[in-house]
C-alpha cells in the first residue's frame, strides 16, 4: 500500500493506491496428486475387504482351511531360511540322515512326531500304537467281524429251530464296532412279556452268539431298548428297570455260554429313549436287546 502526494496547494487528502499482488500455486489444492495415493490405498483396501467377505461366504470350512494352510510357513520353506542352508551341503552335515540342518548356531526349529511307546519306524504313527498302527488294527478287527458275522449267519441257517429267527438278528457296523441287534416284532418276542427271562429259543440263540464271539477278544457292550408302552404301577416295574434287566439277563446268557467276564465293557438300559422306529415309539420292533464287540482301545481311547 502506497499513499500518492497531494498538488501542492491543494487541501485534498492524498490518494490511498492498493496493489494487490496474486501469486499462482498450480502445485496445491485440486491440482495435487497426494489424494490420488490415499484414494488409491483405500479403494485397494476396500477391494480386498470385499473379496475376503466373498471368500468366507463361497467357500466350506475344509476349503478355507486349505486356504489358510496354503499361507502357513512349510517345513520346506523353514529348511531353506535355517542356518547354513546356503552352504554346499545346504546346512546339513553329510551324515544327516533325512537332510535336515542339526548345527548349534540354526535358527530354524523342527516339529517331530515320536511313535508311541518312543519306538517305531522313519514314518510318523508307525509305532505299535500310532494312528497308522491303530489303523490298520481296525481294519483287521473289520475283517474279524464279517468273517463272524457270516459264521453267525450259517448255524442260524443250518439249525432249523433256530432258521425262523434269522430275521430277527441284524448285524451293524457302527463307528464303535460291529452291533448284533437282537430284535422283537409284533409276533416274536425274545423275552417273556414284561418279565427278564429269555424265551427257550432266544436263548439258544444268544448261546450260539456265545459260541461265536468266546474266541474273540474284543470288549462287548450290551445295551437293552424297550418301546414306549408304559406300566400301570411305574414303582413296581418301568422301561428303564426292563431294559437295564435285559440286558444283564443277556450278559449273564453270554457268560454261561463262555464269554470272559473280563469282556463286558458296559451294561445299559435306555428304556424307549432310542426307538428303532422313531415315528413310532410304541412300535414293538423297538424293544431290543444290542451286542456290541467293541474295536479295541488304544493308548488313547481310540
């Protein structure tokens, strides 16, 4: 700002003159490029956000795990950043067996599976007791079965007395074992009505499970089953009491025919609770008594 002289006689204020100077900035404002960069970053943000929402929703559990495993650090991956991996044995020494790096001064670190029992061979599980061990043990005991189940099936068939019951023995493989169901219909029963005591022809049939299953030694579990028909004096006599007592009477049949009392891994009762004929809980197929050889337990239950 400048202030002009006033003529000379003249009373007049001077004249104020503004000078306004405008510089141009074609560097800032719109004309920047910083925001292209965070607009950049966040679409890209965004984009991945998205496809790992579709990710979660298109994919099983079994397949996002393999996509997870896909990222996780491979043994392989941790060989070559160990110590000594760029050496000319690769961090490993010439008597190093399955060419892992041993040194005092890796860094890298090593997940070994030990066989059960501290014995076995160069494959993990290999042990008496791994789970390849174990695998193969049920596989076996799988054979056993069958190979049982066709004997039980033949003296059904060659016994006259006993052919009319064949259709009331079925035999199930489950996840615990193979299950012999002992079952009753609307014209059978195996035991006296809502008594305990095995019916004459039951009992030899039970007898020729016995002699079966004597020379096995798998453990057996023996579950009783009723229908839902209930008692008129539930104090005196129920479904839990009569199913819990048919299954001992057919333990004990078990047990006069040799079956080792050491076998028998658990007795039950569950009265109606688990009806064959779910629809029908009164239905008499759904009274029942279950042997199960169980598959043998190894270190671990399994």
């Amino acid at each position: 700002m400048a202030a002009a002289r006033a003529p000379h006689g003249n009373n007049q204020p001077p004249k104020i003159i503004i000078v306004k100077k405008i510089v141009g900035d074609h560097g800032g404002g719109h004309h920047g490029g910083a925001w292209k960069v965070a607009y950049a970053d966040f679409v890209t943000a965004m984009m991945a956000f998205f496809l790992l929402l579709w990710i979660l929703g298109a994919t099983t559990e079994k397949q996002r795990k393999s996509i997870a495993d896909y990222f996780t650090p491979t043994m392989i991956e941790l060989r070559e950043n160990s110590a000594g991996s760029n050496g000319m044995f690769g961090g490993s020494s010439i008597t190093d067996k399955d060419n892992y790096p041993h040194k005092a001064a890796q860094t890298g670190t090593r997940t070994l599976t030990i066989p059960m029992g501290a014995t076995g061979g160069n494959k993990e599980g290999s042990g008496d007791k791994g789970s390849i061990k174990r695998a193969e043990s049920r596989e076996a005991e799988k054979t056993a079965f069958n190979q049982l189940k066709k004997s039980v099936e033949r003296q059904i068939a060659s016994d006259a007395k006993l052919a009319k019951l064949g259709k009331h023995v079925r035999f199930v493989m489950t996840q615990d074992g193979m299950r012999i169901d002992l079952v009753d219909d609307a014209d059978y029963s195996m035991f006296a009505l809502g008594t305990t005591a095995l019916v004459p022809d039951a009992s030899s049939l039970v007898g020729l499970v016995a002699d079966a299953i004597k020379g096995t030694d798998s453990p057996i579990m023996i579950r009783g089953h009723t229908d839902s028909v209930p008692y008129g004096d539930p104090r005196q006599m129920n479904n839990w009491m009569l199913s819990s007592g048919r299954a001992e009477a057919t333990r004990r049949r078990l047990a006069l025919g040799g079956v080792a009392e050491r076998r028998f891994e658990r007795i039950e009762g569950v009265a109606d609770r688990e009806p064959m004929i779910a629809k029908d809980a009164a239905d008499p197929r759904n009274r029942r008594v279950a042997i199960t050889l169980l598959y043998k337990a190894g270190r671990f239950g399994t």
